[in-house]
C-alpha cells in the first residue's frame, strides 16, 4: 500500500501512457495500419519525457526498468522449450563472441586514432556488445569511469538502441522473412539494451505475426547478458592490475539474475509439457501459459514506456563527435557482422 501511495503519479502516469498506446494499436489494426505497441509505448514515453518534468514519476521508471522488464523477460521463458532454448543459443553463441571481439578491435583502434580515453572505449564496448545501459553502469563502478565519461557512454548507447528498435525489426523482416529465428537472433545480438531488444521483438511479433522471433530474440539476448561473468573480470583484471578492487561485490550487484529465472522457466515449461498436455489438465495449463504471457507482455508494455519517459532527446544530440562516432562505427559493425553471419548460416 506504501509503495503505491508514494508512486501514484508514476502509475497512473505509465499506466494511462501503456493504455493510450495500446488504443492506438487496436485503432490503425483496424484501418490495416500495423505499428506495434511497444513501438507507440516508447514514442509516447519519448515525448511526455521531454515536454514535462519526470521527477516526481522516476521513481516508479526506475522500478519498471529494474523489476517489471526482468520479470516480463523471466516469465517468457515460459515460452519456450528446453529444446528451443538450446537451438537458438547454439546458433547466437559464436555471433556474440565475434561480436565481442571484432567490436573490442575496432573500437580500441578508433579510440587511439581520436585520442579517446580507453576508459571510454571499454564502456561503449561492453554497452554495444554484452547488455547496454547495465554493462555501462556496471563496468564504469569496477573500472573507476568518472561521470562524464559513464554519461557519454549511457548516451551513446541509448542513442544507437533507439534507433536501432525503431529499424532493426523492419531490416530483420526484409533479410530473414523466411527463418524467424534468425531474425530474432538478429534483433538479439545487435541491439544493445535488454529493454531495446524487447521492444523490437515484441514489434516484430506483432507486425509479422511470429512469436518464435520474440523468443528468439530474448534468448540471444539472455546470452549476451551472460558474459558479463566474463567480461567484467577480464576488464577488472586488465585494469586493475595493481590495485586491490573487490570485483566480486560489485559484480554480484549487477549480475542479471533474471537470466536464471528465464532458464528455470523453460524447465517449468518443458517439464508442464511433459506432464500435463496429455492429461485431463491440459486445458488448464494451456491457459495458465497465455495469462502468464500476457503479464509477460504487460510488464515489458511499461518498461517501454519507462524507456521513453526516461531518454533525454537533448542530452542524446549533446554527445560529443568523436565518442559519437565511435559509438556509430561499433553498433555499425555490430549490426553488419550478424546479417552477414546469419545469411551465411542461412544459404
């Protein structure tokens, strides 16, 4: 009751913004216009962040993108097979780990070619290519990144992952229209932040009617995020050489423990199946799984609205050119390497 009480203006706020978008979908659905919700979500959030003041609704922004979108992205596992899970992350691995390096390469060329600190490049690296805005926060506390340079990085990224929600399902289509799997393995591996991806999968699903790019697409990004067990200790490691930092406590705060809900839920998923599409509950379980994946949807609906509410159009356009364009060349190249990986895979 307390918590609602001191968030009423969020709620209210994020839940009329989630109820408009939704509105508008069934409105242009029904004159044949396809725009997905999420997509209205977020350019809704996107406009009502930068006319009003958003301060008194933070609050309940930070806890959509913090807690609703890892609980919606957790009970899509739900979604998915034991069997789908391991196919479509036997084929993402090897992308995500190119993805990684290649970026890593160019980016630490580009930041000696501009003289960009190298503090810089390692969070736009682990922005681009591991899980966005979290793998900024998460590295720049490890690494010692001051706040200028964490901002550039946040910007940078969220700059790209916009962009990249409101084009990349449309690229994914024209490519991959024939193997949904790839195009969401795509949308999962070059769109930078889990909500971003979520947004695009979900805008997918809805325009071409393919739930299997969703789970795709979540899948491969969950994967990403998990390198962060990696990643962030080689960094820790490679900067701090001589100094004593508890990389462990700081890593523990950002670890994404919904990728563990999500794998636990496509064993409930596998094991439901097993037990009960064959029985006189089956009824009973199917319809369990279409209400859990509603919340599952309504969760991710407010997170894109948080995202919205909470990307600063001026301070995006306010980066610096060369920061900016090393951000370009990484999301660039990143977005490149997986077309061209998947055709590949795919011919």
């Amino acid at each position: 009751m307390y918590f609602i009480k001191k968030n009423i203006i969020g709620i209210i706020t994020i839940t009329s913004l989630v109820a408009l978008s939704i509105l508008i979908n069934q409105y242009l659905s029904s004159k044949n216009i396809l725009i997905s919700s999420a997509f209205i979500c977020i350019f809704l959030g996107l406009i009502a962040g930068n006319i009003f003041s958003s301060k008194k609704i933070q609050p309940f922004v930070s806890f959509c993108l913090k807690k609703l979108l890892r609980i919606g992205i957790a009970l899509l596992g739900l979604s998915l097979s034991l069997s789908e899970l391991f196919n479509y992350g036997s084929t993402a691995v090897l992308l995500i780990v190119i993805n990684i390096i290649i970026a890593f390469l160019i980016i630490k060329y580009l930041c000696n070619l501009f003289k960009i600190p190298n503090v810089l490049g390692y969070l736009i690296t682990m922005g681009t290519c591991i899980c966005g805005v979290t793998a900024v926060i998460a590295t720049s506390s490890i690494i010692k990144a001051d706040k200028d340079q964490t901002s550039y990085a946040v910007g940078i990224v969220t700059l790209f992952g916009i962009i990249a929600v409101f084009f990349y399902p449309y690229l994914a289509n024209f490519y991959f229209y024939l193997s949904p799997d790839l195009a969401g393995i795509f949308l999962g591996s070059a769109i930078h932040d889990t909500a971003q991806v979520s947004a695009a999968g979900i805008i997918y699903s809805e325009m071409y009617n393919s739930e299997e790019t969703l789970n795709s697409a979540i899948t491969t990004k969950l994967l990403r995020n998990s390198f962060l067990i990696l990643l962030i200790p080689l960094i820790a490691y490679l900067y701090n050489k001589e100094k004593k930092i508890d990389v462990k406590n700081s890593f523990k705060d950002f670890f994404p423990f919904f990728v563990l809900g999500f794998i636990m839920l496509c064993f409930a998923r596998t094991l439901g199946d097993f037990l009960f599409l064959d029985s006189d509950l089956s009824n009973l379980w199917s319809n369990l799984l279409m209400f859990l994946k509603e919340i599952s949807i309504y969760c991710i609906l407010f997170s894109m609205v948080a995202l919205g509410l909470q990307s600063n159009i001026k301070s995006m356009f306010s980066l610096g050119i060369k920061p900016f364009i090393v951000g370009f060349s990484a999301s660039f190249i990143v977005g490149l390497l997986s077309i061209i990986y998947l055709l590949i895979l795919n011919v």
